[in-house]
C-alpha cells in the first residue's frame, strides 16, 4: 500500500490540491492500493505532554497508525514551506507513529518527497530537513525529490494542477517512485 500525506494541518491548503493529483496518478499506475492522508482532516487530540506514553496514546492516533502508517510499504509526503521548513504538525504526527510500533512503521519503508511552496526554492530546505529525519527512522528516501515553486501560478481556480511542465514532472517522479 501507499500512502500519500498532505503535510500541513492547514485547512484549504494547496498542499492537499498536490496530493490529491499524487493520489489520483498514483490510484491511476500503481498495482496496490492508495490512500491519502490528510492532515487537515484529523483529530489533534493526541497531542498533550503523555503522548510520548505507548500506554497514553489516544485511539485517534492508533486509528491512523494502524490505518496508514502501518500498512503502507511507501508514503509520498507533499510538504509545503512554512518559515524556512516543514509544518510541525507533521513532525508532530511523525513524533507520535514513532512511540507505537517503531520500526514496523518506518524500518526499511520507502518515501518520495514533494515540496511544495508560493517562493523560488521549492521548500528545499524542508524536503532536507524531513530527509534527514525520514533517513534516521530508517526510511529510504527517493533521490530524485520534487520541489515545486511559485504553485499559485501552476493551478486553476479549482485547485487542479494545470502546469504542463509541472504535470510532466509529477508523473517522472511518480514513475521512478513506483520504480523504486
């Protein structure tokens, strides 16, 4: 399985509109099933100081974990750009798979990692950073990474990717993902 993961807890965010076109080539080419995760759509209610607790962990977050972290072979993070790096709500929801079933989660799984920002760069410096952490947790990261500048120019009024060379781009990184 493979999960896509829309980074941000940020309602309405561009973000999602990237991983829902990742979510849909993906659904399109791949032989095993897709999901996405979006972290908008969760519950935060797992995030107090006892959450580091195996024991304390509410079920909200254990429903998520088991529902797409778990049995996914291969996430694709869509990270947009929030000052300088990744949103924390995403490190925190990364922090919190981690106290469950460590290494079933992330040990020997593989990622593709997207950034996503309004800016020039991309979000290198956030598809860095989550490298860093995703290489730690021992997941194997897809060299050929995908930071996608300036997005409000590369989308319609619906939120759709319309970019021509854009779209070329996803589908080459989906392609080697899938590949990989």
């Amino acid at each position: 399985m493979i999960t896509v993961i829309s980074g941000t807890n940020r309602q309405n965010s561009e973000a999602l509109h990237f991983a829902k076109h990742y979510f849909k080539l993906l659904s399109e080419k791949a032989n095993e099933p897709v999901k996405l995760l979006a972290l908008e759509n969760i519950a935060h209610d797992w995030f107090h100081p006892d959450m580091y607790d195996k024991g304390q962990q509410t079920p909200s977050l254990t429903a998520l974990q088991d529902e797409y972290m778990l049995p996914a072979t291969k996430f694709v993070y869509v990270i947009p750009e929030y000052n300088g790096g990744f949103p924390g709500a995403l490190k925190l929801f990364l922090d919190g798979c981690s106290i469950r079933e460590y290494k079933p989660t992330f040990s020997g799984k593989k990622a593709a990692l997207v950034g996503v920002a309004t800016g020039r760069a991309g979000n290198l410096r956030g598809i860095d950073h989550l490298t860093g952490i995703l290489h730690h947790v021992g997941t194997l990261v897809l060299p050929q990474i995908l930071p996608i500048s300036s997005i409000e120019k590369l989308m319609d009024d619906d939120g759709n990717v319309t970019d021509p060379g854009t779209l070329k781009a996803i589908e080459k990184q989906v392609d080697a993902f899938l590949a990989f």
